[in-house]
C-alpha cells in the first residue's frame, strides 16, 4: 500500500512536471524581459491571421494556446489598430491586451463630410470627449480663414488614441498638403489661389454624383465666366446642417437665406469650402470639360443631363424628376 502511494506520487509529480513544460511550452512568454513593441492589425484581419503574424514575429510560442487564450476573454474578432505587446508577455497577456481598445486607431475619412462630421468620426475612433470635439470644431480646425474647412483630407490614417484634437488637425491638413503640392502650379496658372480652388472642388464634391466631376466642374466655371450666379444647391445644405443632420434637403424657402453661402443671393464664391474635397474634385476644377451647359441635375439613378438654356432645364426637370 504505502508503495502504491510512493508511485502515485511520483507520477503525479512527474505529470505536473509535464503539463508545466507543455504549459510553459504553449502558453508562456518567449522572452523573461523585453520591450513593448507596436503590433499593426490591419481592418478585416482573421484572429487566425494575427495568430500567424505574432507568431511569425516571435511573440508567442503558439498559435493554437494563444487562440484558447483569446477565446476565453469572449471576443470573436480582434479590432483593427496599433497595440503595445511585449516578448515577455504570456499568451494570457497578450490576449488580454488585445481585448481591449487599441492604442492607435485606424481612422477612415471619405471625402465630402464637413468638418463637424470628421469629429464625430474622430470621436467615435479615439475616444474623444464633447470637449475635444467641441475645440477641434471651433478651435483646431480655424486658425484662419483658409484653414476653417476643406482641407483635412479623407483618407485612411492610423492614429493615436493620445494625440491632441490640435494635433489630429496638424496632421489632416499636412496630409492635404503633400496630396495637393503637385497641383499648386496648375493652380497657380489658372491663377487660383488655394482657398478659392478647394472651395470650388468642395462644391464640386457635393453637387457631383458618379463620374461627373468634370463635366460639373465645367458646368460652374461656366456660370462664373457668364457672371451668373453658382446657385449650388450643397451651400443651402451648409448653412442649415446641424447635429443629426448635416446635410439637409434643400427647400424652395433656402433661396431666401441671408447668408453669403446663400450661391443663389450672392454672386462668386462662397468665403470658403463646405466640405473636404476628393483629389478627383480638385482635378476636375482645374481639367473641367469642356460644355456649353449652363443648368444641370441628376435624374433619380443619379444620372446627370444638362442644358445651356433654362428651357432646356425645366424641360429636362419635366422629363427626368416629374
């Protein structure tokens, strides 16, 4: 008997001893000290793909224990972004770390959104404040006039989740400039200062659907070079947007507005852009095509057809909206 229990123990003792080494094997850290690193998953990336990217990269030992561990925290999918990992995190560790909120975000920004629309994507991201959305509107994004809107390009940017609203406005506009600088010349040579292409582009942004850019661009350099009046439609949609709706439907009572974004009231250009214009805007500003259209709209499949005389457009209003 007391044999029996002297062998018992030994082979209790000799699996634990095992299941340590299989455990430490499996689910401990590769390395007792080491620095933490940033580690990119990028938008749509399977858990068995970030499995093999750690495990590539010499962050765990195993991909399976490291998948047990993640699934045990209750989340299926991992969110995209930048998180700070170390070597000598155990595969618990690490898939706590990663349950939780990245520390870099990956931020989409299409074009056409004005500018209150960009901090609430920014706070919906990063985690903003009111406040921070608040002094991004009215602070950060306005530190003149040429700066107010437009030029905080769409794009897709991995951010902080600890930079300033200020800083966030820094790098949307250093983007713009860097997509921009190329066409400075062109511009110069229209004789277009910065502020006046990227309004013009924005109001392409919003008045345009499919690939008409070009032919809208056209369509707005010719009621300028006429002297008529831009009468666009989107600047009715800036004046009254307001939270919840940002771009609502224009009414036959917006032509009375006294405001000069009000393109129908006042002749030019709006004092600067309604929203933040996509590189294909600014090219059809300065390449616009060639027409001798004067009035256009989109049909109800977004289809435009244009006309050089109001006739033309109230036939065409008869003919495609009624």
């Amino acid at each position: 008997m007391r044999r029996a229990l002297i062998l018992w123990g030994i082979g209790a003792v000799a699996f634990i001893v095992v299941f340590l080494l299989i455990y430490s094997n499996m689910f401990g850290p590769v390395a007792q000290y080491a620095e933490p690193e940033e580690f990119i998953v990028n938008p749509d990336t399977p858990i068995a793909e970030v499995a093999s990217g750690l495990k590539e990269l010499n962050f765990i030992k195993s991909e399976l224990a490291f998948r047990m561990a993640y699934a045990i925290t209750g989340h299926e999918d991992i969110v995209e972004g930048g998180y700070k990992i170390s070597r000598s995190q155990d595969a618990w560790t690490l898939a706590e770390a990663f349950a939780r909120p990245p520390y870099l975000a990956w931020v989409t920004i299409p074009p056409g959104l004005r500018k209150e629309q960009i901090a609430e994507l920014l706070q919906k991201k990063l985690g903003w404040t009111d406040e921070q959305v608040e002094k991004w509107v009215t602070i950060d994004t306005a530190p003149d006039a040429t700066l107010i809107e437009g030029v905080y390009f769409g794009d897709t940017y991995l951010i902080a989740s600890d930079q300033s609203p200020e800083q966030v406005a820094q790098r949307l506009r250093g983007r713009f400039e860097e997509v921009f600088a190329p066409y400075a010349e062109q511009a110069a040579d229209m004789d277009l200062s910065w502020n006046e292409l990227i309004t013009m582009a924005s109001l392409v942004e919003r008045e345009s659907a499919k690939n008409d850019k070009a032919l809208v661009a056209g369509i707005m350099w010719n009621r300028l070079d006429t002297g008529m009046r831009l009468q666009v439609d989107a600047t009715f949609q800036y004046i009254r947007g307001k939270k919840g709706n940002w771009w609502p439907a224009p009414t036959k009572d917006d032509k009375y507005i006294d405001s000069p974004f009000n393109t129908y009231k006042y002749a030019g250009l709006p004092p600067h852009p309604i929203a933040n214009p996509s590189l294909a805007s600014i090219k059809a500003v300065l390449e616009p095509e060639n027409t001798d259209c004067l009035y256009y709209l989109h049909d109800m499949d977004g289809v435009i057809h244009c006309s050089p005389s109001y006739a033309g457009q109230l036939r065409n209003v008869d003919r495609y909206l009624r």
